[in-house]
C-alpha cells in the first residue's frame, strides 16, 4: 500500500503556511473526502473540527494515524489533563535526545501544559491513541513566530564568559525547531519517512557574512574587504549612507560583494515619518550613485511598530532583524514585510565589551560555527569594520572554506528561499522506498527515517529509507540545565548593559 507523506492541517491560513514553508513539508487543508490514513501522514488540529471531521479522525486514529493537538484544542485527550500558565523561558530538564539540541525555550507568553508530560515542563508530550499516536503542542507556532517585542539576552560560551546582545523576546528558531521534531516523531512512530525540502541550494549548508558599516571610513572599508576577497568570501555591505555620503561611489568597486542600505542616519525612532525619510533618503542616495539595493537592515537591529508601518512602503525583497529573529532559517512575517534573514547576532564588538581577545573571539565563533554545523544549519556572522577581530575572520573564513559551504549574498539566500517556498512537492512511501516528484529538478529533499540524520535526495529518483543516513546530526557541547539557567539570570551588570545601550542609542 502506498502512503502520501503529506501533513494535512484543520485550517490552513497565513500564518501556518509561513511555518511549514520555513519546515519545507508537502502540506495541505484537510480533505474530508479523501481517506484519511493513506493521505495524511500527520494531521495538525488548529482548529477546533466540527463533529463529521471528529468521526473521521476517530477512523483516521484507529487506522494508525498521528494528530497534532495544539494549545486548547482537545478532541481527542482529556482536558482536564492541561493547565495554562504564561512563561518566559522553558528549560529542557529531561533526558529525552530527540531534544537534547534545544536545551531551552524562551516564550515569553501563555502556554499549555500536560501534567503528566516532561518534556519543557509539559509543553510537549505523546500519546498512543488506538493504533494511533497524538502529538501535544502546548504553544501555537504560527503566532509565536510573528510576535515582536525584544530583550537583552546571553549568548553561550564554553569560556564562561557570556556575551549579550538585545534580540527578539521568543527564540523562534529554538521554538520552531521543538516543533519539526515532534512532527518527526509521529512520523517514526508510524514507521514513515519525514521529508522535507533542504536548506540549501546545494549539499552543503549556507554560509553568509553581513557587514554594517556604521560610520566607518575608507580605510576600515577597504581593511576588511581585503580580508574577504583574499579568502574568496561574498559578504553583503549594509551602508550607513550618511558616514560614506561622499564616496559611496567606491563601494561599487568591490568585487562579488552585494551592497545594502543600514539608513541614512545610524538611528532609531518611534515615529513612522522619521523612520520612512531615514530609509528614503538612504535609498536616494543610493540610486543616485547607482548603487542597487535590494535589501535592509535597521540601525541597532531594532524592529519595532515604526518600522513595519515604514517599510511596507519600500519594496525591500528581504530585511535583517536580529530583535525580530536570530540564528536558524529565513523567515517570512505577516505581508506586506520583506522575508527576514537572521544572523548570529554576536559580533567581535560584543565580545571585546566582555574583554575577549583575538584568540578568544576566534575560539567563540569556532564554538558557535562546529555547533550549527553539527545540526547542518546556516551559518550567518555579522562583524562592523570599525571594531576589533581583522584576523578573526581570516581564520574563520579559512575554517569555513575548509568546510565547502555554500556562501551566498543576503540576495541570493532570500531569493532562494522565497523559490523554495514555491516549489511542489509529492512524495509516496512504498514500506521500503520514498519517491519524491516535484516541479523543481534541482531542488533537494531531506529524507529521514530517525532522529540522529538523513539523507539528500533529487526528484524523480527513489530512496530507500531503510539504508544508513548520508548526514549525521552532531550535538556539539551545549550548556546544561544549569547553565541555560545562569544564561537566563538577570543581574544588575546586564540591566545597566541595557540601560547604557538605550541612552547611547541615536535618536532620529
């Protein structure tokens, strides 16, 4: 018998077509009609169904099916089982490896619990139902992923000494990754394949290199891009548009580079107006030097209400926000905002705030590059040519060339992602095979049968699931309970960090 490996969901609407995009499963409205067990290899209910869908996922359970029942959706488990409770961060107390890559979860917002669960305090739990299996998901994804709201957070270190930086309150990767392996889980328990379209245009993951050039000059410019040439490195130059008004003509020279726009002012603000003239007189004198820019990242890496009401007037194809996401994939807000394309948001400015030198900031991004690699995902630095760490990045550069990885432009990194999300996909298991059709032949697919890897596979050819992973997921160290804790303790060393950041921060 042949079974779709296709995720069905109770309704689909933008903000959940924004999650499985970014997962890159095959996904569909559930079709009533059709039968259900052969169709869909998991379902997820967000959504309450009306009792005709409850008959048939009733048949779908006893036909060995795999639900996912979401925050206050419970047709199927008791719900006197749940609690509710608003949290900020969920640490990963168990020893459950299937997680053991996510050591902790900052939420920031009101979550459900299972009482009799484990996993993140009851956030995550299984459950046989009839022959089949329930998968419970205490938080809802698709609105986590496009919450605002930002905080100063440390960032681990197998030195002790733990940089900070203000990000995005949710850790949307962490919370969408816990998410990807439950759905994997219910898949394994159904003895299926989990296919997933992969995250790069090539075997090897993407490597990107972001520069903000706040008020640098031409000599610090020149420095850096000396590094990045020597070591054949494509970085993407987001300009602070008032420190080079009267030489922006020589960015032009920089070869395989992609040139951005970081404002006119290196400032922020509340207000709609100052915001939209700091962009557009940013832009202006771009064009006026012919200077194409397809891309944007705020001063501060703020995002806030002003920004998003200014940039939908700007035609922006992606923007760079670690206050919105950072670290993992791209990912797309609510329309009409430009696809986000996160970075590590740690620089050797941070690290010298906390008296790094070269040799420990070398070591830092060593750590931090062996331990996205290790779960084969991007690798995206950021760095500012006025501050220390010139010889950090030849080194770095040097490890990653070693490495293969795919280096692309911000450009090109959205631009491949937003195909990507537009690229069907049907894949059929056999009980031996997986074979994969869709309308991109040069897009590659990630083929799963366990937790600790996968394989890569190309439409049109089938794979066995049942041979050995080509790709081996590795936990490089990751801090423990204890020490995600100690991460997480507010102190008033960081509360004046903050308080200093935000007096010194330019006002527009």
């Amino acid at each position: 018998m042949k079974q779709r490996i296709c995720i069905g969901i109770q309704e689909l609407d933008e903000g959940w077509s924004a999650v499985l995009d970014q997962i890159g499963v095959c996904y569909e409205k559930v079709n009533y009609d059709l039968e259900l067990a052969q169709n869909y290899s998991a379902i997820i209910l967000n959504e309450t169904p009306d009792s005709y869908s409850v008959s048939e996922l009733h048949q779908y359970m006893k036909d060995g099916g795999a639900l996912v029942e979401l925050k206050g959706i419970h047709p199927f488990l008791h719900r006197h089982h749940f609690r509710k409770e608003h949290i900020e961060t969920l640490f990963n107390n168990t020893s459950n490896e299937n997680f053991r890559h996510i050591p902790y979860l900052d939420l920031f917002s009101e979550v459900e619990f299972h009482n009799e669960a484990t996993l993140f305090e009851g956030l995550i739990h299984f459950q046989v139902w009839k022959r089949g299996v329930i998968g419970f998901f205490g938080a809802d994804p698709s609105k986590l992923i496009h919450k605002t709201g930002y905080k100063r957070k440390r960032f681990y270190s197998e030195s002790g000494f733990y940089p900070d930086e203000i990000v995005s309150k949710v850790s949307k990767h962490a919370l969408l990754q816990s998410f990807v392996v439950m759905l994997r889980q219910l898949h394994y328990r159904r003895s299926l394949p989990f296919v997933q379209k992969w995250t790069s245009p090539d075997k090897k993951p993407v490597f990107g290199f972001r520069i903000d050039t706040d008020f640098a000059d031409q000599e610090a410019i020149d420095r850096l891009y000396q590094v990045l040439h020597k070591n054949k490195v494509k970085g993407t130059w987001f300009l602070h548009v008032k420190a080079h008004e009267e030489w922006l003509s020589a960015f032009k020279d920089l070869e395989d580079q992609e040139l951005a726009l970081h404002g006119y002012d290196h400032g922020t603000s509340k207000a709609v107006s100052k915001t939209r003239d700091n962009i557009s007189t940013g832009q202006e004198l771009l064009q006026q030097n012919n200077i194409e820019s397809d891309g944007f990242c705020a001063p501060y890496g703020i995002w806030n209400k002003a920004l998003e009401r200014a940039i939908s007037d700007f035609n922006f194809k992606y923007s760079s926000e670690f206050t919105f996401t950072y670290d993992g994939f791209p990912l797309k807000p609510e329309k009409p905002f430009p696809i986000q394309v996160p970075v590590h948001p740690i620089c050797t400015g941070s690290l010298s705030r906390k008296r790094y030198d070269e040799a420990a900031m070398a070591s830092y991004f060593a750590q931090v590059l062996q331990r996205k690699l290790g779960r084969f995902e991007p690798v995206i630095f950021y760095h500012h040519p006025l501050q220390p760490g010139l010889q950090v990045w030849d080194h770095l550069f040097k490890l990653i060339n070693a490495q293969e990885l795919t280096n692309l432009t911000f450009l090109e990194f959205a631009e491949f992602w937003n195909s990507r999300a537009q690229i069907n996909f049907e894949a059929v298991f056999d009980g031996n095979s997986v074979l994969i059709e869709s309308d991109s032949a040069s897009q590659y697919f990630q083929v799963s049968n366990s937790q600790t890897g996968f394989s890569l596979v190309q439409a049109g050819s089938k794979s066995d699931v049942k041979e050995s992973n080509d790709f081996q997921y590795a936990n490089h160290y990751l801090p423990d309970a204890k020490q995600a804790s100690k991460l997480h303790k507010m102190n008033i060393r960081l509360l004046k960090t903050s308080f200093m950041d935000w007096k010194n921060r330019i006002r527009l």
